[in-house]
C-alpha cells in the first residue's frame, strides 16, 4: 500500500505538471498571436523583365472586383432564360455554337432491357439544366444553403423508387434523388447547359415529367434546356469528352490607346474604370491597361498542350505530386472584344470574352487563368509568360481568382471536340 507522504509527493508533480501545460499553452497562444499580427504578405519575385510593372496580388484583385458586374449578371440570367443567346456578344453575323451533344442519343438504351434484372433494369435520365449563378450557392449541396443540386434532386423525389423511398422513410431523411453532375461549379457561376444525370427503377417516368418538376422548383433562375433516356453506362462526369468555359469581363467604355495586333488591325487597351479620372496605380508607375490581342496571345500559347495546371488551382497543395492528376490538355484558348446589350448604352456594354475548352478543368482554374493573363498582358509580358508560370511552386506567382460572376459553363461533350465548333475563332 502507498504511504501518504508517496500519495502527496505524486499530487504534487501531478499538480506542477498541469500548471507547466497551462503556461506552455498561453505561451503557446501568445506566440501564435504575435506572429499573426506580424504576418507579412510577400509578392512573388517575378525575375524577368517586367516585374517592376506586375500587379501585386492586392492590385490585382481590386482591378478585377473595382467594376459594375451586374450588366454581365443579367446577360447570362438572359441566356438561361432564353431571351438572349451567345451570338448576341459577337453580333447578327455570328453563329450559335453551343454544343447540341447528340452522343447520349448515340449510347441507346439497349432493346434488351426487359431481359434482364437487377440494376440492369434501371432507367438512366441526361438532364441538361441551365442556371444563373448569382441565385445559387454553387452546384454542390451544402447544409443551410441554396444550391443547385439541392432544388434537382429535391424535384427528383417524387421518381425514385418505391424500395429507396422507404429506405429514406425509414432513417428519417428527405425524400430525395440523386443526382450526378459533369462538373460542379462555385457560388456566382452560371451554367448555359450543365449535365447531370439520374436513374430510377420505374418504369413509368417520362422525360417531360421531369423537366416540368425542376422547372416548377426555381422559375427565372433554374431551367431545363433538356431531358432525354441514356444508356445505363453513361456518366456526365467519366464520359465527358471535354468541356467549355466562357469569361465575360467588362471593359471601360474611355478608349485610352490603340495597339498594333498580329493581323494589323487596331485593338484598343482598356483601364479598369470608365469612372476612374486618374488610374489607381499611378504613384506605383504600374500600368492601368491592357491590351484584349495580347491576352489573347497569351492564352493560344496553351492550344494544343498538356500541361498541368496545379500553379492556377486552388484546391491542392501547389508543389505536389501525389494525388489526382493535374495535367489538363487544351484545345482553345482565345480572347476577343465583343458587345453585350445594356440599357445605359445605346450599342451595348465592351467586354472582352475568354473562351476556354479542354478535357478538364481544376477548381478556380479559369478564373486564375484570366486574372493572370490580364495580368501579364498590362505587364507587357512575353507571349510565352503563362507556359513559364506552370513551372513555379508558389501560388503567389499567378494572380488572385477573377469574380465568379464572368463565369459560365457553356457546355460539355461526349464526343471528340470539333474545333469549327468555337465562339471565338
């Protein structure tokens, strides 16, 4: 049996011990609130020639966010309405090319169906959905907030199943659907044809009974463009060819200089504000414009390649190599000037429009790649500049992400892209 003197010898180092962890704790907290307060934020240092004119990170966010985005906010809610179409940027010459994907029609519901059992039974749906980004909060289902995929499967509901239906009666959950997107996209993102698909065991659900539930759930801001039987193998995502972004960005409407392009024609550069008397960066001796030719210029430095993109994503760790792949091979890149239609201006708003299509894309990856590109090209960098960013290790090398309010998912494919099917030529 221990004495007491033993018991209060091991009371007493117990005791030290606890109040030995409180103060390496509240050091500990002091530390850590110290080198917070004295945390400093450092811009990447850029080695080539232009980097005394590069935005730093803070700049450039304030030239993407310092501008009226809302005329570009009613554009796309005008297309996913079907008011408008996207010829409408490029004038009455232009051609629709939105991607009329006819390969769900191509993997056909096998005539065997009624032969076998099991999940073979079950009937796939390809449901197209257009939204407007700025009345969601982005794609993914998240607890407390309003999303895209909450409303579609919310209206799938009343299709699944009588054997799922109990299953979700029985742990209490809503009755629900399930839904399986190509790609998810961020809160402000808007979608002309996003895809995603779902199955059911009935037999008696027809393409029009959908359309009309997930059109009935959100009217103006969420609509089904279409609905059509897949073969059961099909998925939006793993079958997905390619896909396609759009970047609508508004320009000043104070025409500051005129700069030569390759073809010899006149392209103006643009400051970040028509508003704006002095530019912002003017006692940093940073240029305040850009030139649309040489953001394009930019931008077709990448057609054709595989590269990978980690140093433009804002999902992984930017110097990994472990993990899912982050080459991505694309197959146009291309900016131009374009018009959309706005009430305070009689032959509509300048924009400058970015057109992105390849096998995939990272998280943020678009955005970032606008920013920098804009970036670059009010640096006066070379045209290879963004092909030797994709060799840093830092993120701090290409800029903050543009406002998800440009942003558009136009459309995905299921068969090998057709480079006469662009916006931009």
């Amino acid at each position: 049996m221990p004495t007491s003197s033993t018991v209060k010898s091991v009371a007493t180092f117990i005791s030290k011990r606890e109040k030995l962890g409180r103060f390496k704790h509240v050091v500990s907290m002091s530390v850590t609130e110290n080198q917070t307060e004295n945390k400093v934020y450092f811009h990447y240092n850029h080695s080539d020639s232009c980097s005394s004119a590069r935005w730093t990170a803070r700049e450039s966010f304030q030239f993407m966010y310092e501008r009226s985005w809302q005329d570009v906010v009613d554009f796309y809610s005008n297309v996913v309405n079907a008011r408008l179409t996207l010829s409408t940027l490029f004038g009455n010459g232009a051609q629709t090319c939105v991607h009329v994907d006819d390969d769900s029609r191509k993997l056909e519901v096998s005539d065997e169906r009624t032969e076998r059992s099991g999940r073979w039974e079950r009937v796939t749906f390809k449901i197209n959905v257009s939204y407007s980004g700025g009345a969601f909060d982005g794609w993914q289902k998240q607890p407390g907030l309003k999303t895209v995929q909450e409303i579609v499967e919310r209206s799938l509901g009343r299709f699944v199943d009588e054997k799922k239906a109990q299953f979700l009666k029985e742990k209490s959950k809503p009755l629900e659907g399930c839904a399986v997107v190509a790609g998810r996209t961020d809160k402000g993102v808007s979608a002309i044809q996003q895809v995603c698909s779902f199955y059911t065991w009935r037999k008696d659900v027809k393409p029009c009974d959908i359309e009309n539930s997930i059109n009935s759930a959100a009217p103006g801001k969420l609509r089904v463009v279409s609905v059509s039987e897949v073969s059961r193998v099909f998925h939006p995502n793993f079958s997905a060819k390619w896909r396609r972004y759009l970047y609508i960005f508004p320009l000043s409407d104070h025409e500051i200089e005129k700069q030569s392009c390759e073809n010899g024609k006149e392209v103006e550069n643009f400051s970040s504000d028509g508003n704006n008397e002095e530019p912002r960066n003017e006692a940093a001796n940073k240029p305040t414009r850009f030139s649309v030719c040489r953001v394009n210029q930019l931008l077709r430095q990448l057609e054709g390649k595989l590269l990978s993109y980690k140093i433009f994503a804002r999902d992984t760790k930017a110097s990994r190599n472990i993990g899912p792949p982050t080459e991505c091979f694309m197959y146009h890149a291309r900016a131009a000037e374009a018009r959309i239609p706005c009430y305070d201006h009689g032959e509509g708003r300048k924009v400058m429009c970015v057109e992105l299509v390849a096998n995939r894309f990272l998280r943020k990856m678009v955005r970032v790649l606008v920013a920098t590109s804009i970036r670059e090209a009010a640096a006066g960098a070379e045209e290879d500049a963004l092909l030797k960013l994709m060799g840093a290790t830092c993120r701090r090398a290409t800029a903050p992400p543009a406002p998800p309010d440009g942003l558009c998912l136009v459309d995905v494919g299921y068969t090998e892209f057709d480079l006469q099917n662009c916006l931009i030529p």
